[in-house]
C-alpha cells in the first residue's frame, strides 16, 4: 500500500506541476527558449570538440609515424598532402635513405612512399586532379582502417579508391584503367576531409613500375640519377615511446639532402584554427548560457512570489514543506529539462551544419560517434534540469520557511478550563486553543493582534466569528488551522497538543481540519473538479480506497452545489460566486473535523449566500464542527454560539447567545 501510495502521491504532484506550466504557457515558454538557447550552444561546442579531436586523432592514427623525410628539393610541398597521400609534385631521393633512417636511435619502423603521376580527369566525378600514390601494404592497410585483404593489397594489379575518386563509377571489385593498365578496386577508401578523399593507392613496386613506363616522367629519372625502383619520395618514421623527437628530427636532417618535420606540427595550422573557432563558440555560447540562466531564475523567483496565494493553498489542503517543495523544484526542473531537449535538437542541427562547412573547406572531417552525442546530449539536459532545481531553490525555501511551524514556547502549558469562552462539556472537545497571542512588526514597531485568546470548539456546535475588519479573525483562523504559529500559547486538536512537527501538522490540515479561504483560493491551473480533488492529490496518509471514494465525493459535492456542468471549468471561467462553492467543496472533500470558513457569504448574492450558509450549516454533527469568521449578522445568528474579537480579545456576544 505504501509503495501505491507513494506512486500516487508523485503522478498527483507532476499533474499540478505539468498543470501548472500548461497553464502560463507564455511564461513557460519563454523560460524554455532561453534555457534552449545556451544548452544549444554548449551541446555544439562539447560535439565540434570532441569531433575534432577524434578527427585530429584519427589523422594521427593513419599516419602511423611521428616523422616525415622529404627530399631536400620539396621546397612548396604541402606537408599535409604528403602525410594523408602524397603531393603534385614528383620530388625523390635514395632509397637508401629508408635503411639509414632505420639505424638511428629511437625509430622502430620506416615506411616508404613513392609518388607519380597527378592525372587531370575532366570527364569524371571525382575531381579534375587526381593522384597516384605507391605505399607499402602495412601503411595501405593502415589509411584504409584495416579493412583491405593483405593478399590484395599486396597484388600487383590491385587500387584502393580514395572516397571522391570517380564517384558513382569504381566501386570495389570493378575494373578502372590506368595509365594503359587495367586495375581491380580492392576496396573504397571512407571519407576523410583530406587530399587522400582524391588519391588512388597502389602499391608500392606498382607505382614504380607505372612510372619507369612513364614517357612524361623519363627526365625525373635523368635528374635524379637512377631509376624508380631505387627511389622513394617520402619516408616515415615510427619512433619508441618516450623518444625525444626534436633530436631525433636532428638526427634524421643528418641523413643527407633531406627536410624533416614532426607529424604532430602538420596538425598545428588546422588545431589553430579549430581552437580560435571553438574559443568563440565557447565565450557565446557561454554568455548565453549564463544570460539565460539569470533570466530564468529571475523569472522563476518573480512567478514563485507571485504564487505565494497558491502554495498557501497547498499547505491548507495537506501539503508538507517538503511536497511544496517538491512542486516548485519539479516545476523548474521540468521547464529546464524541456527547454534542454530542445536545445539538444538545435545544437545537434548547428553541429552538423558546422561538419558540413568543415569539410566543404577540407579543412578536417569531423568524426563524432552516435554514443558520444547521445552521452553528450544527456549530460547537458541533466545539467540543465539540476540548474533549474538548484535555481529554485532559494525561492521555494523562502516560501516554505514562513512562519508556520509552532514557536518554541518555555512557558508553561495554559490550561483550557481558563478559556473566557466555552460551551458546555457535554460533547467532545475537537478543537482548543489556550492563551494564544499573535504580533507583527511594521515600521519597527511591534502590532499586537490577538493576546491571551482563547476558545474550545466541541463537535455538533456551529459557532459564529464576529469582530470589526482587520481585527484578527482570519489570523486566529489561520492559527486554529495550524497554517500560522501563534508567539504564545496552545492549540489542541481532540485534546492533545497540536504536534511540532511539519508532517504531522499536515496531516491534520488534510483530514482533520477544512479550510475556507475568504478569497476562495483556487488553484488557477486546475479545473473545478480537481480544485475539489486537491485535498486527496496531497494527502500522504490517505489510502487507496479511501482516494477513490473521494473521487466519487467530489463529483457528488459538484452536484450538490449545482455545479455539475462547471466541472472541468478552469477558476477564471468561474463566477465569484461559483469559486466560493467550489473552495467549500474542497474544504469537506476528506470529511474534517473541524471546518473553517473566513467570511463564505461575503460579496455574494442572496440566493449563492443561502446556498452557501446553508451547506455549511448542513456540515454541523457529532463528529463535526464549525467556525464563521463572519460580518453577516443573518449568519451569525444562526450559529449555535457567536463569539466576537475586539482589541485582540475573545468573548461572548451577550447581545445573540443562544445558549
């Protein structure tokens, strides 16, 4: 039962919640597009970056080295071109260099590359200048992410396809020709943002043999002094780990006529770049996040003060400081969450609107898996919705430390027998209060508004309010319901001392006593019947068959008070009159005690006020009593004892006593 009961007592909660925000749509609204605004952002940034670095890393991954020898008449070749598939140029050197390069302290591999021709195709998809490229099998395999067959890429006869090269024409295992020779395509290479999209990857010894038979590259040979086969263009070195690269670029410069360059500086102009562009993402998107978070804790705070009349209403019917709580937190926490998600879906829109402008620009392929975006993207709504909770809750304490709670009181328990107003002790006692004083500072000074009252009100007894305006009748109200804490003395609820204790306060306000707001107090986001209801949706003691009998209740005070066909009415769709009825429903939904009502026939017409006395009247029976804070004499004079507050004292109306 507890576990339904708890189920229950949070799909109540998150109803007024969602309610609530459905309600100030408006103001809901804008609180989501400004939270969508800077998750937006952030999401941006967190996945331009770690699209970026997986990109950068990929890049580090296919070079395989951490040096690259160049002849030392490579003057104008981009070093990048080289690293991701050779460059337009036919630059070469001895191959006996690779051997040399392989001795040098710290290198554990060389890898060897030969470039030959740029073909200028016209006619093709995939491009007007493409290169031809021989590599080693190990690197091949490696550009390609392991996924060529070494047997083929070791075949003479076989090419891998950079991703741009005819497109729409080569695929793997079709058959292209090249320079006079026909060729298999052993696999597609995938995108990469890189010149190696428009290179054709041969291997090595192919590539020599296509460029000895070669007219147009005859006077690179001459000029070089041997022939292709005894001639690479680049070389690679892989170094161990912890080597110090700088003595060994040194060292390999040594070497002969060569220029050599640190892979990770290939890498520098692109990074620079990249971090100058995230840089800016980063301090928009960050002003934006914090504007947007001033502007909704702003928000929010404005909306919780203004509401103070509602979470009054929620502490009459039952609720906790904590189930307050839990409403206004729930309510920003849902406005953050929301506004959050749609944020995700914008900045994953501005994400890939970026991958597509890099790589438009060649300038790198941005490589973000689906878990990461899918992590990233759940990390900002959570950090959203924790904001939005942590945001309200300055506003949502404030509201909930009201002075509700009992003052601590080192005087001694007054008795009841003192009070100046009793009835006869021929029935039970269900409600007392002894000696209670109340005060207010304004401007400085302390108002007393009630001193030494005290009163007992005993089942089957209707007793009438009475007092001029702003005397203190709605504030003993308020004390006798346990909303307000009294500076002085005790009130009793069945003969036993009111508890201390948050929980157990509301647990008599949600069954024991019924409360009537003299403004009726309506929950403006709720319809009749669920203003009616509320009582039940917040009740933490209330059974499961006891909450299905308050449905049933509910519709059968509707119908009593003749508001059946308001029912699903929302408070502003609802005469004055009408609320009034509506705020008495709610008031004797759980069947109280004791009923409070603070002038219900006030500002009504004659027939609502016959109506309303009436029901109220109706409630009076042994297990049950009422108190009219009331100015309506015709009232009054119907209560079974009418008692009047003046100058802050209680007593009995000489002048109506019926007893």
């Amino acid at each position: 039962m507890k576990m339904r009961t708890a189920k229950r007592l949070f799909c109540d909660a998150a109803r007024l919640v969602r309610r609530s925000i459905a309600h100030r749509w408006r103001q809901s609204l804008a609180a989501m597009l400004v939270t969508a605004l800077g998750a937006a952002l952030l999401l941006a940034f967190a996945l331009l970056r770690d699209g970026a670095e997986n990109a950068l890393e990929a890049g580090r991954r296919r070079l395989g080295a951490d040096l690259l020898v160049l002849p030392g008449n490579a003057v104008g070749v981009d070093a990048e071109r080289v690293l991701f598939a050779g460059a337009p140029l036919n630059v070469y050197m001895p191959e006996a260099l690779a051997t040399s390069a392989a001795t040098l302290p710290g290198v554990v591999h060389v890898e060897r590359q030969f470039f030959t021709q740029t073909l200028k195709l016209s006619c093709c998809s995939g491009g007007s200048e493409i290169r031809l490229v021989g590599v080693e099998p190990k690197s091949l395999r490696r550009m390609a992410g392991d996924g060529a067959e070494a047997g083929k890429v070791d075949a003479v006869s076989f090419a891998v396809l950079g991703n741009k090269v005819l497109q729409g024409v080569a695929a793997a295992g079709a058959r292209v020709e090249l320079l006079g020779r026909v060729f298999t395509v052993s696999q597609r290479l995938g995108e990469t943002g890189t010149s190696l999209d428009f290179s054709i990857l041969l291997p090595l010894d192919t590539a020599r043999t296509l460029a000895a038979n070669s007219p147009a590259l005859a006077q690179c040979w001459r000029d070089a002094g041997a022939p292709p086969a005894q001639l690479v263009s680049a070389l690679l070195l892989e170094a161990a780990p912890g080597t110090d690269l700088d003595a060994l670029a040194r060292a390999a410069a040594k070497l002969g006529d060569v220029r050599v360059f640190r892979a990770d500086s290939v890498f520098a102009k692109t990074k620079k770049l990249l971090d100058a562009t995230l840089l800016v993402l980063a301090l928009v998107g960050s002003a934006a996040a914090l504007a947007g978070a001033a502007a909704f804790v702003a928000q929010f705070a404005a909306s919780i003060a203004e509401r103070e009349g509602e979470w009054a209403l929620y502490r009459a019917v039952g609720a906790t400081h904590r189930h307050v709580l839990a409403i206004i937190v729930g309510e920003a926490l849902t406005l953050a969450a929301a506004g959050a998600l749609a944020g995700v879906l914008i900045g994953i829109v501005l994400h890939q609107a970026a991958a597509v402008i890099f790589h438009n620009a060649r300038v790198l392929p941005l490589e973000t898996s689906l878990g990461a975006t899918a992590f990233a993207a759940a990390a900002v709504v959570a950090l959203y919705a924790a904001a939005g909770a942590l945001a309200a809750l300055p506003a949502a304490l404030r509201i909930v430390s009201k002075k509700e709670s009992p003052r601590s009181n080192n005087a001694p328990t007054p008795s009841l027998a003192a009070s100046s107003a009793r009835p006869s002790p021929s029935t039970t006692l269900l409600l007392g209060a002894s000696n209670i004083s109340f005060s207010y500072h304004a401007d400085g000074a302390a108002v007393d508004v009630l001193g030494s009252v005290s009163l007992e009100l005993r089942a089957n007894e209707s007793v009438a309010l009475t007092g001029v305006s702003g005397g203190g009748k709605t504030t003993l109200l308020n004390i006798l319901g346990l909303l307000h804490a009294p500076d002085g003395g005790v009130v009793s609820i069945r003969e036993t001392d009111a508890p201390r204790t948050d929980v157990e306060r509301a647990a008599l306000r949600s069954r024991v006593v019924g409360y009537v707001f003299q403004s009726s107090q309506l929950a403006p986001a709720l319809s009749a019947r669920e203003n009616v209801l509320l009582p039940a949706w917040l009740a933490a003691n209330l059974a499961p068959a006891d909450y299905d009998a308050a449905i049933a209740r509910a519709d059968a005070l509707l119908a009593v008070l003749g508001l059946t066909e308001r029912a699903t009415h929302l408070p502003h769709q609802l005469s004055f009159g009408q609320r009034r009825r509506v705020a008495i429903a709610r008031a004797v939904l759980l069947r109280p005690a004791v009923l409070l009502a603070d002038e219900p026939s006030n500002d009504l017409d004659p027939a609502t006020a016959a109506i309303v006395t009436d029901f109220l009247f109706a409630q009076v029976s042994a297990n049950t009593a009422v108190l009219i804070a009331t100015h309506d004499t015709q009232l009054a004079a119907r209560a079974s004892r009418r008692l009047r507050l003046e100058d802050g004292r209680l007593t009995a109306d000489a002048v109506t006593e019926l007893r």
